[in-house]
C-alpha cells in the first residue's frame, strides 16, 4: 500500500507517525525547506525565535500522548505551571486569578473566589456563571456570539474586559463579538471540567522546531518512513472517485491513500480542481482566517517580568511573555491576537507603539536594544458562530483521500492539540477503513 502525506505541520506530523507506528512505511512531503508549518522555528538574521509563540495546556493529551510516544518525556519540552492569568491595565488596574491545587471543578470556584483585582460585586457575578456552568456540564442550548451570550448571563463590562475576552483571544484569537460560545465552553469544560491537571499551563522550554517536529521526525524515519521538503504537492490524480496518485510539479506520483494535511487555503484549490471534491472545497470557503503577530524585542539581560507570562488589557499588545525561560534572557515577545489596527500598521510604528506600552507598566527596564515583528496573517480560522457545521471530518468522498489540520470538526479551536488530534483521526479512519492495522515494528 502506498501511503503520502502531503503537509508537515504539526497535523501531517501527527498522522504520518500514527501511521509509522503501525508499521506502515509513508513519504512525507513538505513544499518548505523545513518542518512545523504555523508552529516552528525561524532564523532571521541573527535572531532565532519562534514563529509565534504557543502554550500547552494540561488537557493537550493527545499531544502529550504523542510526545511520550516518541520516547520524549514532558518535562523535557515544557515547564508545567498551575494556571495563572495576570492582567495589567495602563490605569494600574490588575487582576490575577490562580486556580489552587485542589480537585476540579472546585479549582476554578475556589480561583474565582480569590481572583485580586475584582471587588466581591464582580466575583460573585464570576462565581454565580462558573456554579452554573458547572452545574449544566458546560453546554447551552443555541450558539451565540460569546460577548452577547456573557452579558444575557449576567457578566459586566469589566469583568469581560479582565477576564473573558482575554481568555477568548487566547483560546480562539477570534474577536468576542463574533466568538462561537459552544467552542470557547467546549474547551473550558475540557480544561476545567475532569482533572485539576487539565487546566495547568504548560510552556514550551526549547524551541518549537526541538519540541514535536524534531522528535516527528527521527520518529517516522526509525520506522522506515521517508520525508521529502521543497516537494509541494500540485495536483491530486483521481479516477472514478479513487486516488490514483498525486502531482509534485508536474511528475505523477502513484499513491494509493493520501492524508492531505495542508492549510485549508490550500486543500481548497486542490480539492476543486475535481468534480467528485468541488463541494468540499465549497465548504473550506466559507471558512476566514485571522493573524497573529509578534513583536520580539530585545532588552538588557536585567529586563524580566517577574512571570512566564502576564496579559494586557486596553493596549496594542495582547500577552507578553519572558523568553528567559528559552534561554533568552530579556528577550520579551509580545503577542498581539487576532484583526485589529495594528495591522496597518508598519513593523517600526508597531513596535515603537509596543514598546512604549511596555515602559508604562515596566518605567524600571532599561532601552531595548533591538526588536523583530513577525506576522503570520492566517495564523487560524476565524471561530465565530456555527462553525462546527461548517467543519468537515477526516473522510473525504474519494476513496484513499482524507484530510487532516485543526480546520476539522474537532472540538478544538485553531491549537497544537486540534492539528495533532487532526491528524491521528486521519490516519486511525485510514487504518480502520483500509485493515492496515498490523502490528508495530519494532524500531531499529
């Protein structure tokens, strides 16, 4: 059987070492010059930094799972922190809510109870939501859009400013006049609704090249896997609503399955290019996407925040993080989520506007030395209302083709553990479908 991903982020890394483990030798095709796709690492000039900056959480099992199954234990790759949201205004306001280390879902009832920064009006306001969705398992009867559904439920306009619309960027980088509610409660009961661990933070410690793809890939090649980079795929070879191959450039390659796990923008133009998928690409164009941006500035060794991460309210940026937990002393990257005015912005007036925020908060620190924007401008699908009737499963309608990247129906919003769930769904629907699921070989 011949077996083709098409796509190494972290979805077609997923899939290509879900099907490696069973035995089933596949080429991996990657049209860059390395892997990771939205979620790796960069050298720009005599920067090397993240493309973005991404946080685990405790209830990321799948790619924890998978990690584990390289060999790789987590505390190798991430530092595990109970959750912690620290968010500072330019009027010295801050709210800080910790979640102490007792059983869910009481973690959440007794963090809400203790939150600083809120006075007992707003925390009883909070308690009151998180009892009752608690209570109802975390569901709703319609989808709304999550800021009309928070003040139909009783939340003010402050604690929304403080506490739900940041936690809204961070989960779906969607703005919350549009956010999908069922989505944003869906992940809320997965991280505060079983284990108290599911709702810990968990930062990544190397680079995010040396975290999963690296391991990805000495994986897939142990298991006799092949990866080809700079190989884009074309075009998809279909006869008789059956894959027959696929095209890189213009040479067929014979391939009897493939798990297309390219961007959704892509996927798109190769899927209409048959009448058997023209309606599937139909769907992927319902979908938009928004960016997220970056600022990476360079301060003085002397520069830290005091945490791994703290949130902004009311300014250009959105989260700071310190880069000294990489090994970059005083290096800060301050990410901005979603649409907004900074993107018409120039990358200087964007970072001088940046860092004059930061020395509001941080008067102490010392001049920056340098700094780099980085923009990844369809960094995830919008996820707005109904967009889970909108997203399609791993099978397509032609026989050996399926798909693969955090657009599928997986519960999950645009995150590290949607792409990797993604992409095991992918490979176990192949393996069950086709009877390929042999036993392991055992790695050489």
């Amino acid at each position: 059987m011949k077996v083709a991903v098409a796509g190494a982020g972290w979805a077609g890394l997923a899939a290509a070492a879900t099907l490696s483990r069973k035995a089933i030798s596949i080429n991996l095709f990657e049209s860059s010059k390395q892997l990771g796709g939205r979620a790796r690492s960069v050298t720009d000039g005599e920067w090397f930094i993240d493309n973005g900056q991404h946080i685990m959480l405790g209830s990321y099992h799948h790619t924890l799972n998978l990690l584990s199954s390289f060999g790789v234990h987590e505390r190798k790759v991430v530092r595990r922190k109970l959750l912690q949201l620290e968010m500072h205004a330019n009027n010295s306001n801050t709210v800080t809510l910790k979640v102490p280390n007792v059983a869910a879902p009481m973690h959440l009832l007794w963090g809400l109870m203790r939150a600083k920064g809120l006075d007992l009006h707003e925390r009883g306001t909070a308690l009151r939501l998180g009892a009752r969705l608690i209570r109802n398992k975390f569901n709703i009867s319609e989808d709304l859009p999550l800021e009309k559904w928070l003040l139909q439920n009783g939340q003010t306009r402050r604690l929304i400013q403080f506490l739900w619309q940041p936690l809204c960027l961070a989960i779906l980088n969607t703005p919350i006049k549009e956010a999908s509610t069922r989505v944003f409660l869906h992940i809320l009961k997965k991280n505060f609704g079983r284990e108290r661990e599911d709702s810990d933070m968990l930062f990544f410690l190397p680079a995010l090249t040396d975290c999963m793809p690296t391991h990805a890939k000495q994986f897939i090649e142990q298991h006799h896997g092949k990866i080809h980079l700079s190989q884009r795929v074309t075009g998809l070879a279909i006869e008789q609503n059956t894959l027959t191959g696929i095209y890189l450039e213009d040479e067929l390659q014979p391939c009897e399955q493939l798990i297309l796990a390219t961007p959704p923008w892509v996927t798109k133009k190769l899927l209409a290019q048959h009448e058997a998928t023209r309606s599937l690409s139909h769907d992927l164009e319902q979908f938009h996407h928004h960016p997220i941006c970056t600022v990476y500035i360079q301060y003085p060794d002397t520069a830290r925040l005091g945490t791994e991460l703290i949130g902004l309210v009311d300014s250009i940026g959105h989260w700071v993080f310190d880069r000294g937990i990489n090994g970059q002393p005083g290096l800060m990257a301050v990410v901005i989520c979603g649409p907004g005015k900074h993107m018409t912005m120039d990358n200087e007036t964007l970072a001088q506007t940046v860092m004059h925020e930061l020395s509001d908060f941080y008067p102490n620190w010392p001049a920056a030395n340098c700094w780099r924007v980085m923009r990844e401008k369809r960094a995830t699908f919008g996820c707005e209302t109904a967009i889970q009737s909108r997203r399609p499963g791993p099978k397509t309608p032609v026989k050996g083709l399926w798909l693969a990247g955090d657009y599928l129906n997986t519960g999950y919003p645009s995150t590290l553990e949607g792409a990797v769930k993604s992409g095991i769904m992918s490979a176990k629907g192949l393996m069950a479908e086709y009877g390929l699921n042999s036993p392991a070989r055992a790695t050489p």
